[in-house]
C-alpha cells in the first residue's frame, strides 16, 4: 500500500545516485574498471528503487484525487440531503424528495452515497447493496 513515505523513498534513492554520479565525476584519479561497475550498479538500483517509489507515488496521488472527488461530490449533495425513516433523500430547492433514496448507515459511517435498491428475496424490503442493511418499504412510503 503505498503512503507518503514512498515520496521521501524516491527522493532518498535520487540523492543517493546524484552523489554517486558527482564522486565519479569529481574523482581525480583513473578509476578501475571494477569499482566504476561497482558505482554504476549502486547508481542504478538507487535509480530503480527511486522509480518504484515514484510509481508508488503516482498511485497514492490517483487515490487521493479520487477520494477529493467523492468527497466534493458528497459535499455538493449533502446540503440538500434530507433523513427520513431510514434513509436520505435528495431534495429539491422546495423541500420535495427526489431520486431514489440513500442507504442512512453508509452515509452516516462512511459518507457513501448508496442507493437502496427493493431485495429480491423479500420484496417489501430494500436493501443496501453495499452493507446489506434492510429497510422495509412501508416506513419509506
Ligand atoms: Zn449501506
């Protein structure tokens, strides 16, 4: 699972070949070819680690904005969320429910906006498809 450490881990392999490459460049004397192969192999497995880092990175990001997207969407329909029995209904700008209604313990617990769908084993009852909790119809109706 990648997290915030992945950042500072590229950045850690960065540096370490950036100061591989510098003491080869500054070294006054002929290196032999060992310890050059030596260095370049140092220098390219802090430069891998550093690119697994950053892939690490990139995916910690997307998850990042996917979640900032969920949450501004929440917040635009949240204003205009309304309970009733057990479950929330959009509203319009007069108070009116519209849409289908939404599953009350996963908006409360986890701020997901899940339609309660009718359950098909027991018709009078909906069912959150997401935490299975049951609603019977008659307490929305
Ligand atoms: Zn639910």
């Amino acid at each position: 699972m990648a997290d915030i450490s992945s950042i500072a881990a590229a950045l850690s392999g960065l540096k370490t070949a950036i100061d591989i490459a510098k003491a080869l460049k500054e070294s006054d004397s002929l290196l032999e070819k060992a310890e050059l192969k030596y260095k370049l192999a140092e220098m390219i497995t802090s430069l891998a680690d550093a690119k697994i880092a950053m892939v690490e990175s990139q995916e910690l990001i997307q998850n990042k904005d996917k979640e900032i997207e969920k949450l501004k969407e929440i917040f635009k329909i949240s204003g205009k969320l309304e309970r009733y029995a057990y479950v929330y209904y959009s509203t319009d700008d007069a108070g009116k429910k519209i849409g289908d209604p939404f599953c009350s313990y996963c908006y409360e617990s986890k701020q997901d906006l899940i339609h309660v769908v009718q359950d098909p084993s027991k018709r009078r009852n909906f069912v959150c498809p997401a935490c299975k909790t049951e609603t019977d119809w008659h307490t929305l109706s």
